[in-house]
C-alpha cells in the first residue's frame, strides 16, 4: 500500500519540475534599430613592388633586394609615413612543356602609409618607375573608428527605445523590461584602387607624377537587436 501511494508523488515531482525547467514567458517582442554614418577615410595605404626574371635566382634575388632596400630609403626620408616592406616571394618559370625550369621569377613589396594624403602621393610619385604601383587603399583609423561606433551606440540603444516604446502602445501595455539586447558594429570601407598591368609596366619604364587621390568616406554601422517583454496592466 505504501508503494502503490508513493507512485502519484513522484509524479506530481516530475511534472512540477519540467514547469519549473520550462518558464512560459508572454508577451514577448522581438526588435531591431540601426542606425549609421558616413565618416572621412583619414588613412592611405600605398603597396609598391619590384618584379623580374633570371636564369640566375641568386643574382635575381641580389637585384629585387637592392631595389627594394633603394625605395626604403627613399620612402624613410618622409617621416611622417609608415614604411615597411610588403610581400616577397619567387616562383620557377617552365618550360612550354611545363618539365623544365628555364628562369626564375620575384617579386617584392614595399607599403606606405599616413594620414596626409598629399605626402603619401608624393612619396609614391618619387618611388614610381623605380617601383610599380599595385594599389592604394583608404580607410578609417582604429581611433576614429572607435570614436564614432561610441556615438553610434548610444543612438541605436536610444531608437532601439523608442520602438519599445510604440510596440508597448501598440500592444496596450503600461511598461516593458528588456530580456536581452546585442550591440553589433559593421564597417565598410571603399575598394582599393587597383591598377591595371598595362599601366603598371609603363609605370616602370618611365617617371610618373604623384597620383591624386580622394580618400572618400566609410560607412560605419550600429544594430541593436533584443527582445522585450511588456508588462500588461
């Protein structure tokens, strides 16, 4: 008899805790706000290269070097832009019958960078035909972006509100308490300017004048994503 009555206990248990595990929320809203802007790219990036060919890989390797090194010190005596060198890498030219090394081929890099767009093109226009052009990219410093995603997170969190607050009117409540709510930034720069190998080994046979050049503007973006649940009378 004392077994026969314990049966409906552990039931009673049993169901008790699945309700308990389980929470049935109501009136719950999902929302989205975002909001954006449009900021100046205050930072250039330049990538040079050297490129050739030799039967001979240690002389080849001897000639991209002392190219290379000639443009560092060039670019170095502006000192207000980063220089460094780039990629550098070689790979073997074959024959028709693809069996055979006949040459070697290198390339090497060098990257300016700065925030004055004005000595940057002037920089690059004294290492071109020295070194080939193969692109510039413009972009938004780490400060100033950081700067203006702080801006953007106090609107979106504030037009996040606002819409709580139509979605409660909307629904006939008194009030809401936000259950969860993600911030997420979204950065999109311009393309890099990239030019054409026709162009670039012209740029190599004779000088060229510094490139001008427009930094344009980044679109830097603020989400904000939650759920709210309102509070009925």
């Amino acid at each position: 008899m004392r077994s026969f009555l314990l049966l409906p206990l552990v039931a009673s248990l049993a169901f008790a805790g699945q309700v308990l595990a389980e929470p049935l929320n109501y009136n719950q809203v999902s929302l989205r706000a975002e909001v954006q802007q449009s900021v100046n790219n205050d930072t250039l990036t330049v990538t040079l290269f050297t490129e050739e060919q030799d039967t001979d890989p240690a002389k080849l390797a001897n000639r991209i070097t002392a190219t290379l090194n000639q443009g560092l010190e060039t670019a170095r005596k502006n000192s207000n832009l980063k220089v460094s060198s780039g990629n550098r890498y070689s790979q073997p030219v074959y024959d028709e019958k693809r069996q055979n090394i006949v040459a070697w081929r290198e390339r090497g890099e060098i990257r300016l960078e700065g925030s004055d767009f004005a000595q940057v093109s002037s920089t690059t226009g004294d290492l071109l035909g020295a070194l080939s052009l193969d692109s510039m990219q413009f972009s938004l410093s780490p400060a100033n972006r950081s700067k203006t995603e702080d801006g953007l997170i106090k609107q979106a969190i504030e037009a996040f509100r606002n819409r709580a607050d139509i979605a409660t009117e909307s629904l006939g409540g008194n009030g809401y308490k936000i259950v969860h709510l993600n911030l997420n930034t979204q950065f999109m720069s311009p393309r890099p300017y990239l030019r054409s190998n026709k162009v670039m080994a012209m740029a190599a046979d004779a000088e060229m004048a510094s490139p001008a050049v427009e930094g344009g503007e980044a679109d830097v973006t603020v989400s904000a994503d939650g759920v709210i649940e309102v509070q009925m009378p």
